[in-house]
C-alpha cells in the first residue's frame, strides 16, 4: 500500500532519504525552509543555520576502533554512502557533484585506532586503495603517521540540487515552509496546502539538522574554513599537535577548494574571523605547498562560516510513535560533521524505520 510521507528537510540528510522513501515505493513531500540553491546565492546570514551548503564536503574515513562506540556505529553508514556515491558518479560523471580522488592523511598524534591500521585491517573495514606512507612521503618531521585511500568529495549545491531535480523528476513534491513542530506536519491537509496533493500524511521524517529545540544533547561546532580558486588533486587531512585540524577539499565543477578549518564547540560567532583565515591558509601552505599559485600564493575566494549540528551521543536515527498514537516522526539529525558521509547510510535506516511502523501498523510486527 502506497503512503505518503513528508521529510522535513532539504539538506543532505532530508533529500538523501526523500529519494529512497520514493523508491521504495512512497508518495512523498519535501517540507523546508531553506533549499538547495547555487552557492553564490546562499545567504551566509539568514541560512547560517542550513548547514548543508556550507559543509566541505569529503569523506574521511573514522576508523572504528572498540573504544569509540560512535565511530563503530556510524562505520557501516559510511560504507553504505560510499558504494552509493560510487554508483552515483559511475551513471552520471559530470553532473551529480561528486568528484573520485585520493584522501591522503599525516597525523602528528595518532591514536591507538590509527596506529593498528594495515592494509589488512583497512582491507576488512572495507577501505578501498589504502596504502601506509613512508616517512620519506610526510610534508614534515612533526608528523608521525601518514595514510592514503580512495575517497570522494561533492560539490555540495551541485550535489544537491542534482539529487532534488531527481527526486522531483521521481514524481516527488516540495513545498516551502517554516514549520514550529514536526506535529505540524499532520496538521496540513490538501485544502490548506494544495502541492501535498493528498488529504493526510502518514508519517513524518525529522531530518530537520539541528531537530526542533527539545533535544538537550544537541550542540553546534562552529567551522570556518577558507574558499580558494585553487584546485587541488586530493584532500588532504592534517591533525596537528594541538588537537586542531588542518585539511583540503576540492569541491570540483568549478567551485575551488576549502581549506580548513575550525571546530568550535556553542561557539554562535556569524561573522569568519579574519586571524582564523589567516592561521588556516598559513597551516596548510605548510602541508600541501603544491597547490599554490605561481606567486606561491593562495586566490582567496572568500570565507565560510558554518554550524555543524552536532549531537551528544552521535545522531539520533529513531522512530517515535506520538502520544495517544497521532502519528509516528521518524527522527534523522543530530549529523554533526559527518552529514555527507553518512547520508546514504542514514537514508536506508530511516527507510527501514518506517517501514517498520507500517508494519506495526497492519499487525506483523513491534515498533
Ligand atoms: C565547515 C563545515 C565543514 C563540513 N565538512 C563536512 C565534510 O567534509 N563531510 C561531511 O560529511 N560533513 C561535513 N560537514 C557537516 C555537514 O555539512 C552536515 O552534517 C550536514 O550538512 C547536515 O545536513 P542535514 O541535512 O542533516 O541538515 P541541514 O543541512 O541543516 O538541513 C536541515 C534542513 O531542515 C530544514 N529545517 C530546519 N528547521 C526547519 C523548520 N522549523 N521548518 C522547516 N524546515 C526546517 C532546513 O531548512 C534544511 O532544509 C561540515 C560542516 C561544516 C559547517
């Protein structure tokens, strides 16, 4: 039986889902107030708290190591992401995105998670092209490890306004909206909002980013990186000393490089710090010198600010059946930094999450 179900959220998390509701069979409608759009016309203000755009965006593998039980929860999400990514840029090169390229690492203080790295432990985790590097291959003596493997960066407007012209394409419905509640949702009738086309909504999905202001494990972390013209042929991660974290990302399609980048927690500051820039394009002309320009400089195209919606206890992927049985919100946020490479993965839980309340719902099985 066909249901219509209404996403709330045009970001990676919300489309991602959107398209595999859809293909699973399901009317659905995309309910947000921000959209994919082209970068240039993201306002760095008023849409601060859209978090998509202004996200890297690349795949940086976290190794699963027992004492993070975050990082071996969220493991399988990013192996699912990447065989979709995969495929994605297999049918459709030049117009998803996403760009196939080397991740390259140097870490000045690696964990135990790192230093048990092989090519036969990465070779079980599913890393693909994973390669040890030598001292001789590290920028400096300051670092102490260094790895490279296949990864994938997306330019994330190109991205998602490819998987939104998708899904539309799909028979899939938007609407514009700001809502208070995901409760809301079931409020809205065909009457009151003509594009539902449906005359009620049989579940909700909250892949809202930050969620709706109840969730006292919610926290923002600031990052602001740099925009450069410059192209660089890999990403490049550094963790330095101090904790902090030196990286590029290319976005491809023409959109330059981000060179990163900060991470800083209740951190609500909108306007980019002009020391930060400075101190982040400084680190990493250190790191990955062959990426300047002929003046061994960088073309600074401008500064991001973003606010990762970060989560205590990693993202909340949950299914909740409202008091006195009025609905059932399928929960998707709390994606923190890792919103792009967890994506697919996130998307197939919540397919499976509702599916399973539908289940329930006809008797052949528990929520
Ligand atoms: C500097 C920086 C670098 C990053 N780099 C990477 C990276 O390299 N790799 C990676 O995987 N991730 C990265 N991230 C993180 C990634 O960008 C986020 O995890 C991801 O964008 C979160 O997506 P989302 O769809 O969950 O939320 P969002 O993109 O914030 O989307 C939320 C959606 O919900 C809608 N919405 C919210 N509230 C309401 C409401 N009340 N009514 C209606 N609609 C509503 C919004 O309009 C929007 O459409 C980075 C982030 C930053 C800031």
């Amino acid at each position: 039986m066909t249901r219509h179900i209404a996403v709330i959220g045009s970001g990676v998390t919300g489309i991602s889902s959107a398209l595999l509701l859809l293909r699973a069979g399901h009317r659905v409608t995309i309910i947000a107030k921000d959209f994919p759009a082209p970068f240039e016309t993201i306002d760095p203000i008023t849409q601060i708290n859209y978090t998509s755009p202004w996200g890297g965006a690349h795949n940086r593998w976290v190794p699963p190591h027992p004492s993070n039980a975050q990082a071996v929860f969220e493991h399988p999400l990013s192996i699912t992401t990447f065989s979709h990514m995969k495929s994605l840029f297999a049918s459709h090169p030049t117009t998803a995105g996403i760009t196939f390229l080397k991740g390259v690492e140097y870490l000045e203080s690696p964990g135990p998670e790192y230093l048990s790295l092989t090519p036969a432990t990465a070779a079980s985790l599913q890393l693909s092209g994973f390669r040890l590097l030598p001292q001789s291959e590290f920028p400096d003596q300051k670092v102490k490890w260094g790895c490279e493997y296949e990864t994938y960066c997306v330019n994330p407007m190109v991205y998602l306004s490819f998987l939104l012209r998708r899904f539309v394409h799909r028979g899939g419905r938007v609407l514009k909206h700001a809502l208070r509640s995901p409760v809301e949702v079931f409020a809205l009738s065909e009457r009151s909002t003509p594009s539902l086309k449906n005359g009620g909504v049989d579940a909700v999905v909250n892949a809202s980013g930050f969620g709706f202001g109840g969730d006292g494990n919610m926290f923002i972390t600031r990052g602001q990186t740099v925009l450069v013209a410059e192209e660089c042929d890999a990403t490049v991660t550094r963790q330095n000393a101090d904790g902090s974290w030196t990286f590029c990302v290319p976005r491809g399609f023409e959109g330059g490089t981000v060179i990163g980048g900060t991470k800083e927690v209740d951190d609500w500051g909108v306007e980019p710090r002009p020391e930060t820039r400075e101190k982040l394009l400084r680190m990493f002309k250190g790191t990955c010198p062959r990426i300047l320009n002929g003046k061994g400089e960088f073309t600074v195209m401008g500064d991001i600010v973003g606010r990762r919606p970060s989560r205590r206890g990693g993202p909340r992927i949950e299914g909740e059946v409202l008091e006195g049985g009025k609905g059932f919100v399928m929960h998707a946020y709390g994606l923190g930094g890792r919103g792009y490479e967890l994506s697919w993965g996130v998307a197939e839980r919540v397919v499976e999450g509702v599916e399973g309340y539908f289940r329930a719902l006809r008797g052949e099985s528990k929520i």
